[in-house]
C-alpha cells in the first residue's frame, strides 16, 4: 500500500502551501488537494491503493515553536516592508530562507517518521 502524507509548509515567500510526500516522490499545491492531484499524476499507477494522512502544522522536535514563532515574525516584517516598497536586511533575508529551508526539511523528515510509524 502506497502511504502519502501531506502537510502544511512555508514555500520561499513564507506563505503557506501543501506538500504531498510518497516515498521519494514530492508536490506542491495550494491546497491539500492540489498537491494530492499533483502527486497522484506523479505516481500514475502506483496510487491506486493508497493510505492519505494529512497533518495539521504544529511546533514539534522537527521545527520548533522558537522557529515557527521566529518565521512568522519575519514574514510580518517582511509583508509591511513590501508593502511600503522596502526589503528586509541582508542578514534577514538570510535567516528567513534559512528558517523556510528548515521548514521544508522538518516536513520532509516528519513525513518520513509518519510513514515509517505506519510501516510497523
């Protein structure tokens, strides 16, 4: 049986997309649903039996509560700069990707951890 899991995550703006995880193959989408589709084209036939687990985001010892509340504060920052036509430091700029790099791997590695739990 084919397990997909798809979870909430900050793409390289900071805003929140899905991302559907099976195996070693990965999409994107709006919605949980776009990237199911997405991920379903992906698989073709292999998705024919498939078990679908969707995870709510929370802190937890993949991306802590100290980085999301981080994350969130530079993307508010970042959002009122744009806005008035400005951009975040250089040295913002590079903690915010970083902390949207460790996003992605945290969701990654959680996905993994899901799917290895299901496995036993």
């Amino acid at each position: 049986m084919m397990r997909v899991t798809i979870q909430p995550v900050a793409d390289e703006h900071g805003e929140t997309v899905y991302q559907a995880v099976a195996g070693d193959k990965r999409s994107v989408g709006d919605t949980a649903g776009q990237a199911l589709d997405r991920l379903t084209e992906l698989l073709g036939g292999d998705a024919d039996d498939a078990m679908v687990i969707v995870q709510r985001q929370h802190a937890d010892a993949y991306f802590t509560e100290r980085q999301r509340t981080r994350l969130a504060e530079l993307m508010e920052r970042w959002r009122r700069l744009r806005d008035r036509g400005d951009e975040l430091s250089a040295a913002e700029r590079d903690e915010l990707d970083a902390l949207v790099a460790a996003e992605l791997r945290a969701a990654t590695d959680r996905a993994e951890a899901m799917a290895a739990a299901v496995e036993r």
